[in-house]
C-alpha cells in the first residue's frame, strides 16, 4: 500500500510538473497568435501648405485589427532625400518631419519593440507634393489708367537652393471691361519658365501643366518639373482689380463788360449761379456750380467732380461732353450762352454817356459917351426938373458961341 501511495505520489507529482511546463507553452502559442505581423499603410503623399505637414502611417495588428500604440509597440522617426534613393542613403532620422519643406522624399521609419520587436523596422516613402502659394494683393485703379504693375515673386523650393520665379513666369489678365467696378485677375504660368518634365516621376501620365479641383475656391496649377518627386502645385489666390470712377472738373470764365458796374445791375456770384445749368452730353445734370467773383470784371465758374468718361453701347470709353449755358442776365447782352470746358462767356452792358451841363451867355456891357454920363447924372440924386436942365445946357452953349465969336473978330 505505502509503494502505491508512493507511486501515486510520484505520478501525481509529475502530472502537477507536466501541467505546469504545458501551461506556459499553450499561453506562447495563444500570445504568438493574436500578435500577428504588422500592417503598415500609409499616404504615398502629402500636401505640404507652407506650414506643415504630417506622414503619420497607421499601424495595425494584422490579426486582431488593433491599433498598435506609438511608444510602446513601436516609435517613429523620420529621414528626408531630395533625390530618389533607398533608406539606406539616409544618415540623420528625426522625430518629426515638420522641417522638411522642400519637394523629394520622406522616409517614415517603423521600429517595432515590446510584443513586436521580433518585426524589425518597416519603412515607408512618401512623397511630398509641394503646394506652393502665389499670393498677388488686390489692385486698385482710376479709370482711364493703364493696369497697375503688379509685382510679386513665386518661390519654388527646389531642394536647395530656393528657385525664385518673379512675375514674368506668368501672364497677367484679368475679366474685360473697363467701367468702374471690380474684375477678377488671373494668372497663367509661362510653360518655357517652368521645369521641363520630370520623365521618371511615379505618375509618368501627370505631365505638363494643367489644372487640379482641390476645392476651397482656390485656383490650383499642377507643374510637373525636375523638382524630384514630379509633382508641385502652385496655389494661386485669386486676386480683384478695382476700377474706380474717374472725375474731373469743368469751369468757364464769366467777363463782365460794364463798365466795372456802374451801374448796379450785375448780379452777385451767388445770384449769377442761379441762371446757370450743366449737361453731360446734351442730358441735365444736377451737379451745381460754384462762383467766385475774381474781382477783375470776370466770375470763374466751377463744377467739380463730375464724370470724366462715358461708354457707349460696345462698351468703348468717351470723354464726356459737357456744356455750360447761361440764363439771361436782365440789362445785359450775352455772347457765346453756352460754351464747353474752360470756355468764356462775355456780358456786355452799354452805360449811357453823360449829358454835358448848359452854359450860361454874358450879357453885353455899353461902351463909356454922353448917354453914359447923361445916365450917371440921372442917377446922382438930383430932383431938378428934366426941362431946367436943358435950359441951362443950351444957355451955356449959346455964351460959349458968342465969346468963340467975338475973338475971331479981333
């Protein structure tokens, strides 16, 4: 009895043993299984805006679909070569690839550890299709005026160093017209200034230049160079040309032949700016004038900020005709009522002459004799009669004849 217990002691010791040593077999197995051989899947490429940009694979268990977790099933780092090449070539691996601006090659390198470490690494080369932005501000001009010169420079990061390609590399041109209003530019590239083909790029179909939808409104052309990889797209923001209107000033001079206004009649600058009128090509503007009195004789008349251009029915531009035409003026004579820009209207009015004053004639005065004297002893206050008098006179005539007398005697 105590050699079978024994033996069964022993048989029971070793099937406990046995368990034990089969246990950790059967979990290896069960553990090699659900850790399958990675799945690495990634973009082939990448749009690279300037700012960033991410090849970021996904890496999964092959058997059970799990996510594998960066860090502890695996880490990441990155390689870049401007040229096409292997792994191999690669000399400095990075944790990002945030630096890497130029077009060419990243390299994503997958170092398996932990559970995986058995996979080794994986790598995976993406390209980087180089999204280039070609900014152009908006313009503004008058009217009338040529196109604004819109300078700018495109850089094509062409590995190194940095391929500039100013604004001859592109033809300017923008929606027809030439009314105010805002007409949007475009661009087209200039195919001699570009790369020629990259004949060994992955996608030997996409050469050339032409256009890709990417959405966003913006205007996308795909240029197919030696810029390594074979695919950059330039970004073109579209951009508006504004056409403001064009305005000038129209004035004629108002000359005032009055005699400087002698006569009171010639209305004040204000008054006057009332008779006046404007039209532009033969319709009634509303636009009022302003007067100045120049204080010469002569008004200047304004009008400011009018249109300078018309368009006709084909869309040609004019200059707009306008005229000035004045009302009449009361007690004045108008030469030349309506003029154009910078014309002169003359006002005349005839000041009557002035009548001379009448002389008056001096009367006659009487020469000295005896009607004088026989006046001036009238006039001596003496009342003897008129007939006395001439008694004495002849008396006294009469004596003086007799005495004549008697002396030729002796």
């Amino acid at each position: 009895m105590k050699r079978f217990r024994k033996a069964l002691g022993i048989v029971a010791l070793a099937l406990v043993a046995s368990l034990a040593l089969a246990m950790p077999v059967s979990a290896w197995a069960d553990e090699t299984e659900s850790y399958g051989k990675p799945d690495v899947s990634g973009p082939q490429s990448a749009w690279y805006d300037g700012q960033s940009h991410h090849f970021r694979s996904t890496v999964k268990d092959s058997v059970s679909g799990k996510d594998l977790v960066e860090g502890t099933d695996y880490t990441r780092s990155f390689g870049f070569l401007r040229d096409r090449g292997n792994a191999d070539d690669i000399d400095t691996w990075l944790e990002t690839d945030d630096s890497f601006a130029s077009s060419g090659f990243v390299y994503e390198r997958i170092d398996f550890k932990g559970n995986y470490a058995g996979n080794g690494s994986h790598f995976v080369r993406h390209n980087i299709l180089t999204l280039y932005e070609f900014k152009e501000l908006d313009a503004t001009k008058v009217e009338g005026e040529a196109d604004p010169t819109l300078g700018a420079t495109l850089s094509l990061f062409v590995g190194d160093p940095t391929t500039l390609l100013d604004l001859s590399a592109f033809i300017l041109s923008r929606e027809a017209g030439e009314q105010p209003g805002e007409y949007a530019i475009t661009y087209t590239t200039d195919p001699e200034q570009i790369p020629a083909a990259y004949t060994s790029n992955s996608a030997g179909t996409r050469t050339g230049l032409g256009d890709a939808d990417l959405g966003d409104g913006y205007i996308y052309k795909m240029v197919v160079g030696d810029d390594i990889c074979g695919f950059n797209y330039i970004r073109i923001v579209p951009a508006t040309l504004t056409i403001v209107p064009a305005y000038t000033d129209v004035s004629a001079t108002i000359a005032w032949k009055d005699s400087s206004n002698e006569d009171g009649l010639r209305p004040s600058a204000e008054d006057y700016a009332k008779l006046l009128s404007l039209t532009a090509d033969g319709v009634a503007s509303d636009v009022l004038p302003v007067v100045v009195d120049n204080g010469d004789d002569t008004y200047t008349v304004t009008y400011t900020g009018v249109r300078q251009y018309a368009y006709d029915g084909n869309g040609e531009r004019y200059d707009v005709d306008y005229k000035i035409t004045q009302a009449d003026v009361d007690g004045y004579t108008t030469d030349n009522a309506t003029v154009g820009n910078e014309g002169v209207i003359t006002n005349t009015h005839e000041v009557a002459a002035p009548q001379p004053e009448p002389q008056l004639q001096p009367q006659p005065q009487p020469q000295p004799g005896e009607e004088q004297v026989a006046t001036e002893l009238a006039e001596t206050g003496d009342q003897t009669p008129s007939a006395l008098v001439a008694l004495a006179l002849g008396a006294s005539a009469l004596g003086i004849a007799v005495v004549a007398k008697r002396r030729s005697k002796r």
